[in-house]
C-alpha cells in the first residue's frame, strides 16, 4: 500500500532526526577522545562522523523532497534518479531554480535574469567545492577503505583522497553538517515561496558564508586545546572535592566531638 506524500514526511523526519541524534552522539564521544588524547579512538570516530555526514545529507535531502505544497512527484522522482548524492543535490537545485522562475531546464543557465543566474551558479560551486569532496570521501569510507582509499574500479590508490582522510576532523564535520541543513533550508524556499526566497536570500546566504568562513579558518589546534583544558579542570575540580569528601569521612567525628567547623 502506497503511502500519503504526509505520511512519507513525517517517516523522512523521523528518520533525519535519528541520524542527526547519532551524529551528536557520536560528536560527543569523540570530544571526549579529544579530552583524554586518545588519538587511535579519535581516529575511529572521525571515519564513522565522515560516514553519518554523507548519511545526514541522505536523510536532509529526503525530508526536502516531501516537503508539503514542494516538489511534485514527478520532480521527486527525476531527483532520485540523478545518480550520487552530491548529483541528486544538484539536480534538486536545478528543479527549483525552473520551478521558481518557470523556465526550462536545457534553458536554464540562459533564461535566468542575472541575479538569479548568479545565485544559481554559486549555489552550484557551493555543491562541488564544499559537499562534494565530503560525500566523495564518505563513499570511501562506507566501502572499507579507511586508512587507503583507491580510485574508483581501479587499483590504484587516490591521493586527493588520502589527503581528504588526513586533514578531515571533527570541527570542519560539525560546520559541514550545518551547511548541509542551511542549504536545504534555501532550496526550500526557493521551491515553496517565491516572497520567502526573495526576501530572506541574503540573510540564509551570510549564514551559509559564516559557515564556509568557519571550516576554513577556524583552528581545530586550538578548540581541541580547549577541550582537553576543559576537561583538565574537571579532573583536577572532582579530585579536590573528593579529597574533601574523603577529609570529612576521615575527621568529621572528631570535629563534632570538639564542636569544629570544616575550613
């Protein structure tokens, strides 16, 4: 039996939900692996966060597609079948672009007045310099290749990705979540409400921006340092007040046999 496009929603939004719940856990435990320096655990679940990344955008952009009164099923279906995460984003871009400004697809790039047209090819240079090399290296992680990746249907061992492995961490994975659910919000728009996109365009572009500027300048050396500063003085915090719960076992029947406060 066929589901209601209502009840095919809620169960994408269930489903967003429980990735993006196993994505914060995740980011949880691998904050304290940063904490206790443990770099081989560290490791492990940066591989597994560069999998649920790839995953979240699965699951963001199914809940996209069904969104009420957005794209029709005809549209759905022409996305599914785009082929690789990062082409089925891009052709859901594309439909969205046709659908706000009702032109045709082969016309696209041509037929859009010029800020659209602009808009549309920064999106799309968005797609390919920031998600793309992620669901890349997330494809090369879901097919065991976690310490070598290959070329695709090659023996042959792929430098950019090995490169992509190296320098991929927990923080730039955070923002890169964010840019994901900040896009879709976007296209969102632009496919419900030509008022909406129009006037709020600017203000979701700065943030998309913010986050661009965040993966690429901020430090990962100095938020991990204040992790493990942060845990550092939780340790030292729970072993005074233990040691003091300790003193007090120890002496407190004497002080209240001489009538003496604790200091």
């Amino acid at each position: 039996m066929s589901l209601s496009t209502a009840k095919l929603y809620r169960y994408h939004v269930k489903n967003l939900h429980a990735v993006d719940s196993a994505f914060s856990h995740n980011k949880r435990l691998a904050h304290e692996a940063i904490a206790r320096n443990e770099l081989g655990t560290l490791k492990s679940l940066t591989s597994i966060q560069t999998l649920l990344l790839g995953v979240y955008g699965e699951a963001r952009l199914s809940k996209l597609l069904y969104e009420l009164s957005g794209f029709s099923p005809d549209e759905r279906i022409a996305v599914k079948q785009g082929g690789a995460l990062i082409e089925r984003w891009s052709k859901a871009i594309d439909i969205a672009f046709c659908k706000h400004y009702a032109v045709l697809m082969p016309a696209l790039t041509t037929s859009l007045p010029f800020t659209a047209r602009a808009r549309y090819l920064e999106l799309r240079r968005m797609l390919e310099t920031d998600l793309a090399p992620a669901f890349e290296l997330r494809n090369k992680i879901a097919h065991g290749q976690w310490e070598w990746p290959f070329v695709s249907n090659k023996d042959e061992l792929s430098m950019k990705h090995i490169q992509q492995l190296k320098t991929e961490n927990m923080l730039k994975l955070q923002f890169k979540r964010r840019l994901i659910g900040a896009l879709a919000d976007l296209i969102h728009d632009l496919v419900i409400s030509v008022a909406t996109f129009e006037r709020d365009f600017d203000a979701r572009y700065k943030h998309i921006e913010d986050i661009r500027r965040d993966i690429t300048t901020r430090s990962y050396t100095k938020w991990s340092t204040q992790l493990i500063e942060k845990y550092k003085k939780g340790q030292n915090l729970r072993s005074a007040q233990s040691s003091m719960k300790e003193e007090n076992h120890r002496y407190g029947w004497l002080r209240r046999l001489f009538g003496i406060r604790a200091s």
